[in-house]
C-alpha cells in the first residue's frame, strides 16, 4: 500500500501537468492514510479551487487551519476561495487572522493578497466603506505608495493607482502560471481600464513582441498608435522574462539578481505635469537610471519613429513619469503553486520599451 507521501507526490505531478481532477483524487487517498495531514487538505484545497467545486475547496482550507495554525497556504486557500467567490471583506479578515496565527511569519506572503484585495473593494467603488478601512490596514510598500512620497499631482496619482492594480494582476498572474502568459501592455484611457473592470479595447497581447530587435520596433509602433487613438493618459507593460529575447537587460552592469532570475517586468508610463519632472528625475536616478535611463529611452523611441509612428508630439506642459518593477519567481510550494516575491523597483536603464505615450 502506498504511503500518504507518495500519494501526496502522485498528486503534486498530477497538479503540475494541469490535471486538477487526478491530483484531487490522489489527495483524498492520501488523507485516508494520513487524515490528519494540514498540508493534504490545503494541497487538496487548491486542486478543488481549480476545479470551481469552492464549497469543498473552502471547507478543505479551513480544516487545514484547524489542523495547523502556522500553515500559511491554508489561510491563503481560503481568502483565495472568498476572493473567487465575491467575498473581498471576509477574505482580508481571513488573511489578517492568518497573519496573527502564523506571528507575522506569513506577512510576505499574505500581504500582497490583502492589497490586492483591496485595490478590487476600491474598484467596486466601496472606498468610502469597511474596504477602504481593510485596505488602509495592509501592510506597507504598495505601488501607490510611491516610496513614502505623496504624489505630486492627480494625473501622478491616477497613473500609480493604475500600475497598482496592474503589478497586483501581474504577481497572481506568476504566481499562477509561473512564466507560461503572454505579455500584455494594457493602457488607461477615458473608461478606465482594470484587472477588475477591464476594458477589452484599451489592453493587447504580444505574444513574438520581444524575438528579434525588428518585431520589438513594429509593435512599439501599434503601441504608440494605439496610445494616440485613445488619447491613453497611462501605459502598464506586463512582460514574462521567459518570453523576452530581444531586449536582454539583464546582462545589463545594473541588473540585480542572477541572469537565471525568472520573473515578470512591469513598466509604467505615464503623462504628468511639468512640474513634477524634477520629482520623477530624482527618483529614476534613486533607483539606478538617471541621466542614462532617460537618454535611453530617448534614443529608443527615435529609433522606432524612424519607422513610423502615430503618437504625435508631447504637450509642453506635460512630462513622462516612467517606473519599473521586477516581481521575481522563488519556486514552488508543496502544493506545485508558484512562489512570488514582493515586486522590486528597478533602473529605467533597463526598461524594454521606449516612450508610448505623447
């Protein structure tokens, strides 16, 4: 007979090759001999959620919590089945229970999703209620928070609410897929445009952009177009590492990690008063870029023109405020998931797209 670790393993291969429905199955067997495994119910919590059986899913997760307290995954199952079935309130509860269960040690990973969560209560428009409330609770180090520093205009703080929403998609993308998606570059025009509210004409995929130096130039050139038809006062690029091989920035002297780091880049751009120019060259050359960064993407953007583009000129009382982020992969969990790192700002030196918005 086999053993629940060996079943536990059969169900985790299952799960990896997307058989959600064997590796469910291979879970339950493996509770019969081991019924009292936390980790069996939350790895079988997960296969279910994939499944959409979220009544089971839920019920798994919250026997796992039962079971063991200190399991992260299992407070996580559980917002993830609240979150899936509309529930934002009762999931950041969820999680901020599971934060105090775990003494913090769970926070990494447990607060990306309390943000998230947020941002989707915020977007349903409950600011005004307990969400923002829940929201306001998270912990430190979102996006919008730009570092401490209060954005320096509405247009500012409209374009870093938008990568907000976009970098926390982008990390539930990794964390669920790994690298397996298709870049995305998703742009904030007169309707909006949000992971939660999405708007279909305002984002586009790019699936062979970033092959070869001549595909990246012809997409930047439909991205720019695409920018001036919707008069776009933001661009959000969501860019898999595993799909890029032309630019190669991480062979770049400012590069941080190993070039083995697997991960996803996002970029921002956005159009902001003039006079938060100052601001924003101070903080490109805090993270790295300075003076190169923006020469960079000068040289980058007249390069592509030369090919024809259809973004016009900048107004003169508007400037470019450009961020970049990097959310790194840290393997897998017992239960196969992706684990993902809180998202790391890095040099504009190493954007991989020229200017799009004009």
């Amino acid at each position: 007979m086999a053993t629940s670790e060996e079943l536990r393993e059969q169900g985790n291969a299952a799960f990896r090759s997307g058989d959600f429905l064997k590796a469910a199955a291979a879970y339950t067997r493996a509770l019969k001999v081991d019924p009292g495994s936390a980790v069996l119910f939350s790895n079988r919590a997960l296969a279910l959620l994939k499944l959409n059986k979220l009544t089971k899913a839920l019920a798994d997760a919250e026997e796992c919590t039962r079971l063991d307290p200190s399991n992260v995954k299992g407070w996580y199952r559980r917002a993830q089945v609240l979150e899936v079935q509309g529930h934002f309130e009762q999931a950041i509860d969820v999680l901020k229970a599971g934060s105090e269960a775990t003494g913090g040690a769970g926070d990494s990973e447990l607060a990306p999703l309390i943000k998230a969560l947020g941002r989707k209560l915020r977007d349903q428009g409950r600011d005004s209620g307990a969400g923002a409330a829940h929201a306001a609770k998270a912990p430190p180090g979102g996006v919008a928070e730009n570092g401490g520093r209060a954005p320096k205009s509405p247009a500012e703080a409209e374009a870093l609410a938008f990568a907000d929403a976009w970098l926390g998609y982008a990390s539930e993308q990794l964390q669920e897929h790994g690298t397996d998606f298709a870049p995305t570059v998703h742009f904030l025009a007169g309707g909006g445009n949000t992971p939660a509210r999405p708007q279909p004409d305002a984002s586009v995929q790019g699936m062979q952009a970033f092959s070869d130096p001549a595909a990246l130039g012809e997409f930047v050139n439909f991205l720019r177009q695409k920018s001036s038809e919707l008069a776009a006062r933001a661009v959000v690029s969501i860019v898999p590492k595993a799909r890029v091989a032309f630019p190669q920035t991480w062979a770049h002297p400012l590069w941080p990690y190993s070039r083995e780091q697997d991960g996803v880049f996002v970029q921002l751009q956005a159009l902001v008063p003039a006079a938060d120019a100052t601001t924003n060259k101070a903080a490109a050359a805090q993270a790295g870029g300075g003076a190169k960064a923006q020469k960079r993407q000068k040289d980058a953007g007249r390069a592509t023109t030369d090919q024809g583009s259809g973004g016009g000129n900048t107004p003169a009382a508007s400037t470019q405020l450009t961020k970049l982020w990097f959310v790194r992969l840290a393997g897998r969990d017992d239960g196969g998931a992706f684990k993902v790192r809180t998202p790391h700002e890095l040099p504009q030196d190493l954007a991989l797209l020229p200017s799009l918005v004009k």
